[in-house]
C-alpha cells in the first residue's frame, strides 16, 4: 500500500535530538532558571503579577491561595497546580526567602521540613516588599508578550526596584543547568548597587567592602575566607556556614549546650534525629538527654550533657558529624539577555543597574507622553475659558457635535483633543475658582515636563533618581544582618575549633540597683515590694548595659562580670547604696538609636546612644532640674513617637523630631504640662500603627489603638485614658506586671481591644485582677 502524501519518513535520531533540544531549552528558559534583572523564574513572576492584578495587595485583605493557583494557571503557567503552589509558599516562607514576596496566613510550612497546608485552607496576599517588584508596572516601565494562549499579556520581566536576584537568592535545576545563588541583606546590597551607580569602574574588593557575604535567612555564621571572594569573582565557590550555639551551666553543675540558630537549608528535625542516633551508636559519648524547646520566640535545641563534659570539645564532635556546620555550593546561573549564563558579583550588579536604568527611562517617557498630552488638552481648554461668550456662541449656532469641533478647530486653532475636550468640558468648569485651578495645574505639568526632559536627556541625574529610589526602599525595609561573619584572621578560635556564643539571658534591674541575669526561658520570682524591677531585657550574657538612676547617674555595666543566677537569688548590687534606678537600657547595638530620659514634672531630653560610648563606669548620663528625679529611660530609633502618662490618667503622645538631640548633661525641654499636684509615671516609645496597653494601680489593663490617642504637640496636656491612677502606658512583645503575689506576664494579643476612654472593671477578662506593685516593663529585646 503506498503511504499517504501527507506522512514523511523522518530519521528517529534528529528527531529525538531536535525534542530533546526543545525540551532542554524549555526548562532552562521558562521554568528553571532566574532572570538576572529580576531574580524570578517565570513561575514566580507569574504568581506575583496574577496577585497583583486581582489586587491582593500588600494594604488589602487575604485570600485564599486556591484562587491564587487558579488564576495563575488559567492565565499565565499552563502546568500542574502543585507546582504553582510549591513556588508560591516558598515566597511564603522567612526560613527559606530572606525578604519574603508573599505574606501568608495559615500552615505555611516549617523549618522541620512539614508540608504546608492545601491551597484550600491557607491565604496569601503580596508583601509590602513585594509591591516594590512590581512598582509602576503599569506605566510602560517594561515589555509585554502574549501568554501561551494568546488570550492575555504578561510582563517579560517586572520592573524591580530592588536587587531580587541578590537578595532572595535562587536554587533550580534545570537540563544541563544548575543554580544556588545565596540570599544576602538588602541594605549591603543596595550599597553594593550605588557604589556600581557612582563608580563605574569599581572594583570586586570595592563592592565587597559593602557586600562582604550573604545573609542567610536562618541566620547562623559564615567562616570568612578566600572561598567567597572566590565564588563572587567566577560564580562558583562554596561557603561554609555553622550554627549559633551557647553554653548553660544547670543547677548541680550540669553543662549544656542550646542552638539557637543553624545553617541554611538544614532540616531541624532532621538534625535532631541525626545527633539522636549518633548518641545511640555510641559516636557522640557524653550526652544524656536532646529535646527541642524552639517556639515562637525563636529556636532552642538544648543538648544537656553528662557531668565533666567539655562543651566546647561536644560541640567540635558535633560540628564535625552532623550539619551543625555545613557548606553552601554557590553556582550562579541566571538568564542574560535570554542565554543561561554563570555570573559573578559585578555583572550581576551592572545587568541589575542597566535594567534600572532602562525601567526609569521608560517611565519617565511615559510620563512625559501623557503630561505633555494633558497640558495639550489644558491649554485648550483655557483658551476656550479666555473666549467663553465666543465658545459658547459657536457651539449654540453649531448643527451638530462634529460641526462644532470643527469651528473650534478652525476658529481657535485648535486640535481635535482639544475640540473635543471643550466639548465634554461640565458647566461647572466655567467657575472662577475651576479656572484658577486649570491655570495652576498647567503651571505644575510645565515644571514637570523640564523635569522629565531633563532626567531623560542627563544620565547623571538619571542616577540621582534611581539612587534616591533605591535609598527610599533601603530605609523602608532595611533590617539588621542576621548571619555573623567569623574572621579567622582576628579570631584564632576559628582555627582551633567551635565557637560558643553567650548565653541568652533574661536580666532583672531593679529600683534598688541590684541586676539578676536568669536563663532565658525561666521566669524571676518577684522583687520585693521595697525594691522593685525598673527593666526587663532580653540579651546575651556578655552585653553592656546602662543604668540611669533617678538623680540623672549612669553605671555602665557588663554582664560578663555578674553572670547567670538562679531564679530564686535577688542578683548582685551593681550601683552605690542609696541609689534609685529609674530604668536601663543595652549600649552595644548596631543603629542610629537615642536614649530618651523623662523626669517626673515632665521634662524630656534626647542624646545619642553613641555618646555613652566611654570606658568611664560612672558617667552622667541626664541633667536633673532640682527638685525633679528622672523616671523612665527609652531607647529610640529615629521617627519613633514618645508617650508620656502622668499619676491623674493623662497620657500624651508626640513626634520625637520635636525634641532637639543634645549633651549628655542637659536637662531637657518640656514634655507635658502638668497640674501641682501631678507626676510622670511612665513612658514608652509607641508604634502608630499597633496597640497601646493601658494599665492602673487596681490591675485593669485595657489594650487601645494607638490612633485613639491623638500626637499634640511637645508640652501639651495630653488626653484621658479613662483609668483613673494609671502605672503603666506601653506596648511590646511582653509585659512583665509585678503583683502582691509575684509576677504576671501579659502578651498584648490577650488583652481585648478597647476604646481610649473605657474603665475597664479589675475583675473582668481585661485586668490582672490583682493591686500592681509598682509599674509594669515592657520586655526589651536586643
């Protein structure tokens, strides 16, 4: 039988390398690998631009993440719902992404490696990050193509206003092709970018004076060596990471060691597991119990040793046998220019600027476009108002719309926007104040055109934008390095071995200036009534702290020097009998921060942090009016608002630029005004954004917005807040409230909200219940 014309003989081999070579190139280009502007694979970017086109937005509500798969695959991502939902928790998850693109609500997941839940049960909407990907997408900023449908359009890459690719990091595999490109911190990496910006011809070693390693979600450490410089310079290279461990002495002498963080990638529980059977094999010899107490509060492997146990050699065998200590391979692939590529740090950093600089040129000509196209329609419709009685005339006497547009044009010369835009121009137009308002907005879109000409046609200020822009996000986002750098070159301990970090502790100041550091996980037993706590911090055992007494003295305390005590011992005197603390606050912190001081009669005073930095144990830290006494010291961040809330029930909130940073030996400026009979009791740093805990002498405790009590200005009256003798105004983490009966803590999501001026009744759900023993402590964490 002869074959049909329509059917072919082909040769098997080409045709499985040409399915093959299509397959390949599939997988590489839209699946498995990132592109290098962006940082996304097309699953990824895909997911995020359906999400924000339905408008789940970081401002808006939840939803659920089923309809998020939906859309996404009716859309944009032709494949399997399971993969669309695996790429989108992992967007989801902090111990996977540095700077997480979805914010998730539900079982999103563990670092135990448990599955989360079904797209059915959880929720998802973008992070307020995450907007800063898909930034003015909608003013041209980048191509659209068609999607595999041709039914709609999606973006090829997003505009990005941050390094993605740097900062989240990437890992896929793909045919032939690989990627493992480590997260690293956005404010580093920013820096990284601006000094490529201003310097063109900088150098590696340049740019890793800003970005000198990655920063892992899990935090953990990183072992300084020439292996990083490598694997920036080529694209290849491996890290070795190990984790945070600190040592704790239990009663009876018995050592033990606690991880608190461990190395990127690792499974927890399946860490825990593997140091388990090593002890059964009899490999690790010396443990003798392992359990994991991480919580909320953060994680805690404790490893309890047998008696005589030398923790740091424990650890060494540890390190050594599980992945305690482990490496991170770096291949960094991405798409350039649509070719996988293995890149190092610098054309990473060049292809990122490029990109920025071509989105900003391409909004900045939209933008031109359609400001010059709304000017077009002013000044037509200005010259109409000008020739209002003529206007109006010729359109009366017009047959029709179209022969009226035709006398404008032909009249007054104008166009056929311009005709038409008279046209549809509302009676309410005709108004004086409408004219004026024509007039200003014209005035406003000609400023804004030379501006728009003058980014466009100037690269350097093109620069200057994009370097203002990505300033902008660094200090919108920016947050602290989470994994430490360890040098072997300043630190010989690396050489020799583990490190072991200070212990957490919980530390107990009180009035009377006797210090208590605890194990973290302990809770003190009271003070006495004579002598109660002034602070209640969370730190290392080797942190510096600052005393203020109320007579304006500080003692700078380290608390290496006093060490861990048992919860039931009142600590160790650290300040000169007679002397009365008014609060503490930690010295060694990373950041711009103030020390804030408040006086009894109000008065207010603001002094870098930085200033205190002295060898001097005793300093002056605040001046004091005679007469007055210092109750509270605050640590500040710039742009905090301070409350202040007297003995009467007022409270009054204001902006901390009102007060003028000075000397560590004045005395402040005026706060709140108060009656003769009237002292300050307390004050806090609030949040405008979160809850107030409001709390009286008779245990109510009440929780209020913070938007309930109005920002004065500096030395107002202040507001009611509805308890009549107040002890405490705060918010935090957790609120340590001392009793008759001993303490109490108080988390703020247990207290119900409610309005400013309610009295909330001691006895109900609201209130502790019990008389308040002097004033309550927001737990400080540092």
């Amino acid at each position: 039988m002869n074959q049909p014309s329509s059917i072919q003989p082909v040769d098997i081999a080409d045709r499985m390398e040409a399915s093959f070579l299509d397959y390949a190139m599939s997988v590489i280009v839209a699946r498995a690998l990132p592109d290098i502007r962006d940082g996304l694979k097309p699953v990824q970017r895909r997911i995020l631009y359906a999400m924000f086109e339905a408008g789940l937005l970081a401002d808006r509500s939840h939803r659920k993440c089923a309809s998020v798969v939906g859309d996404v695959m009716k859309k944009y991502h032709p494949h399997g719902d399971s993969s669309i939902y695996e790429a989108l928790v992992r967007m989801a998850q902090d111990f996977v992404t540095r700077e997480p693109l979805v914010d998730g609500r539900g079982n999103f997941g563990s670092i135990d490696g448990d599955p989360p839940a079904a797209f059915r049960y959880t929720e998802a909407r973008l992070s307020p990050i995450a907007m800063q990907l898909l930034a003015d997408i909608d003013d041209d900023t980048v191509a659209f193509e068609p999607n595999y449908d041709g039914h709609e359009v999606q973006p090829e890459v997003l505009p990005a206003r941050f390094p993605n690719l740097l900062v989240n990091g990437a890992s896929g595999i793909a045919v032939g092709f690989a990627t493992s490109i480590p997260p690293h911190n956005l404010s580093e990496t920013i820096a990284a970018c601006k000094e490529v910006i201003t310097n063109p011809t900088a150098t590696l070693d340049q740019v890793m004076t800003h970005l000198p390693a990655p920063d892992f979600p899990t935090g953990a450490r990183i072992l300084v060596s020439d292996d990083i410089r490598t694997a920036y310079a080529t694209g290849k290279g491996s890290i070795q990471m190990e984790a945070v461990a600190a040592t704790e002495t239990r009663s009876g002498g018995l050592p033990r060691i606690v991880v608190t963080e461990i190395p990127y990638q690792v499974n927890k529980s399946a860490l825990i597991a593997k140091i388990a059977d090593l002890t059964k094999a009899k490999r690790l010899d010396g443990i003798r119990d392992l359990r994991d107490e991480s919580s909320r509060d953060g994680m805690r492997i404790v490893i309890e040793l047998k008696r005589g146990v030398d923790p740091m050699q424990m650890l060494d065998r540890l390190y050594d046998l599980t992945d305690l200590r482990s490496n991170f391979s770096v291949n960094m692939v991405a798409l350039h220019e649509g070719r996988p590529k293995t890149l190092g740090l610098m054309e990473i950093l060049h292809a990122y600027v490029a990109h920025q600089r071509e989105v900003i040129t391409r909004r900045t000509q939209y933008r031109l476009t359609h400001a010059r196209q709304r000017l077009h329609i002013i000044d037509g419709l200005l010259i109409a108002l000008d020739n209002l009685d003529e206007v109006i005339a010729l359109i009366r006497a017009a047959a029709s719309a179209a022969a009226a547009r035709t006398e404008l044009m032909a009249r007054f010369g104008m166009s056929e926007p311009q005709a038409t835009a008279v046209l549809d121009m509302q009676l309410r137009r005709l108004a004086q104040l409408e004219h004026h308002k024509l007039i200003e907005e014209a005035e406003s879109l000609r400023a804004l055109i030379e501006r728009l000409f003058q980014i466009l046609n100037d690269p350097t200020e093109l620069d200057h934008v994009l370097i203002s822009e990505l300033d902008d996000i660094d200090a919108r986002f920016a947050n602290p390095r989470r994994t430490y750098l360890i040098d072997p070159d300043t630190n010989s301990s690396t050489h020799l071995g583990p490190q072991l970090a200070a212990q957490a502790v919980t530390v107990y100041i009180s009035a009377g200036g006797y210090i208590k550091p605890v194990a973290q996980q302990q809770m003190s037993a009271a003070h006495s009534g004579q002598d109660p706590a002034v602070a209640v911090m969370r730190c290392n055992g080797d942190a510096q702290l600052l005393l203020v007494s109320s007579t304006g003295e500080g003692t700078r305390v380290n608390l290496t020097d006093i060490g861990v005590v048992s919860a039931r011992q009142r600590g160790m005197m650290v300040t000169e009998p007679g002397t009365t603390l008014a609060g503490a606050v930690p010295l060694d912190l990373q950041g711009p921060f103030d020390l804030i001081t408040v006086s009894a009669k109000g008065f207010v005073k603001r002094t870098p942090l930085k200033e205190y930095d002295t060898r001097n144990r005793t300093i002056a830290a605040t001046g004091v009016k005679p007469g007055d006494a210092i109750v509270a010291c605050l640590l500040l961040r710039p742009g905090g608002q301070i409350m202040l809330a007297s003995n009467r029930g007022q409270a009054i909130v204001f902006d901390s630029d009102e007060i003028r940073p000075t000397g560590r030996t004045t005395t402040g400026v005026a706060a709140m005004k108060l009656p003769s009979d009237a002292y300050v009791v307390s004050a806090t740093v609030i949040d405008p954004d979160h809850d107030v805990l409001v709390l009286g002498e008779n245990g109510a405790m009440k929780r209020v917005p913070a938007s309930d009590f109005p920002v004065q200005g500096r030395n107002g009256k202040g507001v009611l807040t509805g308890i009549g003798t107040l002890a405490f105004a705060g918010s935090g983490e957790v609120i340590h409230a001392p009793t008759e009966v001993g303490w109490t803590v108080v988390r703020p999501e247990t207290v119900p909200l409610a309005t400013r001026s309610k009295t909330p009744d001691p006895g109900d759900s609201t209130a502790l219940g019990k008389h308040v023993s002097g004033r309550a402590i927001p737990e400080q964490s540092t």
